[in-house]
C-alpha cells in the first residue's frame, strides 16, 4: 500500500506551471564577427602570392577580430620564409585572441629556432590553451635556453594542480623532455618531487627518461643520493631505473634503502630489488662479481660519454672488425693458394716424365712397322735364373766362344754365380728410400715460404 501511494503521489499533489521568461531575455549565442572585405582580399592576394606574400600585410591580418581571417593570416605567415616573419609570429603567439593563430605561430617560431624565441617560449608557458604551452615547451627544449628552466618547473607545478580528469598532460610531459634537454641535473629532484605530488597521470615514460639521460653526468655520491630520494615515487617507470641503477653501482650507502624499499614493493619490482640488494651487500662484505663489476663500470663509462664521443668509439670498433674481417680473409686466401700448390707439385710428381713419353711412343712406332717383332720377342720362353740352362745351351756357348775363354769355364758358371751379381734387397730398399726422400726436399725448397 505504501509503494501504490508512492507512485500515485506525483499525480495527486498540485500541479505548479512552469515559470515563463520574458521574452526579451531570451540568451542568444554571439554571432561571429563578420570578415572585413579588405582582409578577404588582402588573404586571397598572399594566396596568390604564396611565400612571396608581403609579411606586413599578412601581420594586420592576424589582427582582426574574425578567427577565420585571423587563423589564415598566421598560416599563411607561418609559409614566409624570410627573417621579417620572425617579429610578427612572436607578437601572434604572443597576444593575439585567437587560440589557434596562436598555436601556428608558436609551432612556426619552433621551425625557425631563432634565439630571440626565449622569451615568447617562457611567456608562452602560461597560456590558457594547453596546446600552445605544449608547443611553447617544446620551443624551449629546441632552444636549450637554460633561463627556460624555472618557468618549465612552474609549468610543472600549475600542471600537478589540475584534476586527472582534465586529459592527457601535454604541457607536462613536453616540459620534462625540455628539461632533459637542457641537460642540467640539477632540474631533477624538483621536477620529479612536482610529479609526485600531483594527480596527473602517464608522466612516467618522460621522467624516466630524463633520469636515465642525466643521472649518470652525475658523480657516484651525488647519484646514488638523488636515485635513494626517487624510491618511493609513485611512477613505476622511475622507481625501475632508480632500482636498476642503484644495483649497478652497488654502493653500499644505499643498502638500507633497498631493504626498506623490499619491504613495501610490489610485485612487479621486488626481484629487481631483490638482485640489487643482493649486490650492493656483496659490495658492502667485499665480495664482488667480477664480470658484473666490469659490466656495469663498462656501462657507467658509456653513459658518460657524449653523443661524438659515442660515434667515434662506434666507428673505431667498426674499423677494427673490418681490419680482422679482411686479415681473415688474407689468411684464407693463403692457405688456399699453399694448398693448390701442394696439389699441383704433387701431380707433377707422380706424371710421367718426357723421356718416358718419347719412349712409349718410339715403341709404339716399332710395333707400327713391325708388328711381327713384338709378337716373337714375346713368343720366347723367359729362362727363370734360379734353374739350370738346358746342356744344349752350354754346348753352343762351348762351341763358339773365343780361343782366350776357356771352355770349362762356361761348363763351370752356374746359377749361384748369375746369383752373386746381382744386388742385394738390403741395398735396393735403402736406394728407394733415398730416392724417396730426396723428392720430398726438392718438393718442399720449391714451395713459396
């Protein structure tokens, strides 16, 4: 019952009519400021004109109260490439009401680069449009003006003050990179103390950033004081460098904050603490690792370095691998060459000499004009020299041998006098092993040394 008299309420109380506004006062949206035709004209003829267009023309254009004429003018005196449109963007991005005159001005003025900017940069900082203040910041890092870093810190503090809801914050990260550009480590600590207390978000990337590229320029106490005060930082990104770091330079003054960083540290980061802990102490009982010290000395060295200084050492280290590359390759090349040559001796070793050649082929010409010759010699039985020759043999060789020979001593020679002269075995293999050896050295005093 009391729910149906709920819903009917509404319906039985009284019913009041809605107040009515007069008439006359009835808000109207503001109508844009019509164009003047002289500007109209003045724009269509820099059109024409293209980059040749008169810059003191263009900078009464930027002037005018309509934001079409106005936003034109300025791109179009953005295009001007001569010194004369230096003065007329600065005033643009400087005062004019309009907040996208303003923007293609500041970006133009950071396409020139010209020094003068500094002031229009700084000035810029505070602008109510974050898009110029993110242009203006990137102006100053261009420049690396050190006067720009107290209102870059400033724009950091205004920056911390705004509710995370308000977007991205542009300005905030273009102002770490500006600092980072200015490479004074001093403008650390207080950059990274503004970010920690405000609310805004994804400035972390920047701010590490920055610590990495200038944190080591510092000296070792300086450093590791500056990465202990950067422990408990509520952006991930720096409290990982910060870790990171401090376990490579294994100081033994940070080993207390280690341990008080393990104990609230989540779960992402506790094992690079872990390690770095695990170092440092190592380095506080003096018990170190070599290849790690000498990794991270060797890294410290490197990050000291300037950007010449790191192009020089990485054309010297290239230099020096080609030099071995192509020792290399001569070495190869050697032995290649020393191999062919044994190749080549040793054929020539084993090939048949002329003489021998010259030989087969008069026989080969014997045996062409005589074919019957070679058939007969190999008719003829070989007499084996351990056997006795037939009596008929003796007898012929009595018959005809000369009046100073003696008969009988025919009869008398037998096989162990044929025996007696021929050589030894003993003598034949010591003269195969000469002959032998003395190719061998006549093989090697040819080869190239």
């Amino acid at each position: 019952m009391l729910l149906l008299e709920l819903c009917l309420l509404p319906l039985l109380s009284a019913q009041v009519p809605a107040p009515q506004v007069p008439p006359g006062d009835v808000p109207r949206a503001q109508a844009a400021p019509t164009a003047e035709p002289a500007d109209v004209a003045a724009l269509a003829a820099a059109e024409r004109a293209g980059a040749d267009a008169d810059v003191a023309v263009l900078a009464a254009c930027t002037a005018s109260p309509n934001a079409a004429v106005a936003n034109r003018a300025a791109w179009l005196l953005a295009r001007c490439l001569v010194p004369a449109a230096t003065s007329p963007l600065q005033e643009v991005a400087r005062a004019s009401p309009h907040a996208d005159a303003r923007l293609l001005a500041m970006q133009a003025l950071v396409r020139i680069g010209a020094p003068a900017s500094v002031a229009v940069g700084c000035a810029a900082l505070a602008d109510q449009d974050r898009r110029v203040r993110t242009v203006a910041a990137q102006l100053l890092g261009r420049l690396r003006a050190p006067a720009g870093a107290p209102a870059l810190l400033a724009l950091l503090d205004r920056s911390s003050r705004l509710p995370a809801e308000d977007g991205p914050a542009t300005d905030a990260a273009a102002a770490l990179l500006a600092l980072c550009d200015l490479a004074d480590p001093a403008n650390l600590l207080p950059a990274a103390t503004t970010v920690h207390a405000g609310q805004q978000r994804g400035l972390g990337q920047a701010l590490a950033f920055g610590f990495q590229t200038l944190s080591p320029k510092l000296d070792r106490p300086a450093e590791v004081t500056l990465l202990v005060a950067v422990l408990d930082h509520r952006e991930a990104l720096l409290r990982r460098y910060a870790i990171t770091r401090l376990g490579e330079l294994a100081d033994p003054v940070s080993a207390l904050a280690l341990e008080r960083r393990l104990a609230s540290e989540g779960d992402e980061l506790r094992p690079l603490v872990e390690v770095a802990l695990a170092r440092t102490r190592r380095q506080q009982h003096g018990r170190s690792d070599d290849g790690a010290t000498l990794l991270a000395s060797l890294r410290e060295a490197w990050n000291g370095l300037s950007e010449t200084q790191r192009l020089a050492a990485g054309v010297s280290g290239g230099v020096l691998l080609l030099l071995l590359a192509c020792a290399a390759i001569a070495v190869a090349l050697r032995r290649r060459a020393a191999a062919q040559y044994d190749s080549e001796a040793a054929t020539e070793l084993v090939a048949p000499s002329d003489e021998y050649l010259a030989e087969l082929e008069r026989q080969a010409r014997e045996l062409a004009e005589d074919p019957t010759a070679d058939a007969a010699a190999d008719a003829e039985p070989e007499q084996p020299p351990d056997q006795e020759a037939p009596a008929d043999v003796f007898e012929v060789a009595t018959a005809t041998a000369p009046d100073s020979v003696d008969a009988g001593d025919a009869t008398d020679c037998d096989a162990t006098d044929w025996d007696a002269a021929q050589i030894p075995d003993g003598e034949v293999d010591e003269l195969l092993d000469a002959t032998e050896a003395a190719q061998h050295e006549a093989v090697a005093a040819a080869r190239p040394r």
